[in-house]
C-alpha cells in the first residue's frame, strides 16, 4: 500500500492478465485492467488527477468513479475492480 504514492499508477501482470491499481489524491485505490483500450498502453504510464487517469502515451483520461471513457476518441470503457486494503496490502477482486 505505501508503494503506490498519491496520484501514481502501478502496473503488473499477474498469470498472464495486466492490471493497474491507482491511488487517488484522498488516499482512494482504484484497480483497471492493466492496457488502455484505446491505444493499449498501459495506464501506468499516465497519473492520477482527482479522479481521473491521465494515460501520457495515449493521451486518453478515464474517469475512475463512475468508471467512464472521458474522451470522444475511446468508446470503450475500462474494467474497474473493487479494491480493499487488508493488513496494509492492496487486494484486488477479480
């Protein structure tokens, strides 16, 4: 949990599936599919700015509450998994 700083995405790639888990700047986690469904980047590559991820690579912004594409070019929607943190450790549910 104290690995993922404020407004930073994190990338990894567990079994074969890519995830992103983000922490907002009020201390919100937020977990995505780990490629961009625009361009397939990785999210980890952008920053987190209120509520939004800012993928730097694509220049696509996702809107992480409610989970929204937040540009006319992406019209297709990320995944969002819930998170919960459990003994300081981000736990993603899948």
């Amino acid at each position: 949990m104290d690995d993922i700083s404020k407004e930073d995405v994190i990338c990894f790639d567990p079994r074969g599936r890519s995830f992103a888990v983000c922490r907002s700047p009020n201390d919100e986690f937020f977990a995505t599919d780990g490629y961009c469904t625009h361009e397939k980047a990785h999210p980890a590559e952008g920053l987190v700015i209120d509520d939004v991820i800012e993928c730097l690579e694509a220049y696509w912004p996702l809107q992480l509450r409610p989970a929204k594409a937040k540009a006319r070019r992406v019209c297709v929607n990320l995944a969002i998994y819930p998170v919960r943190i459990e003994a300081g450790k981000v736990m993603l549910q899948i």
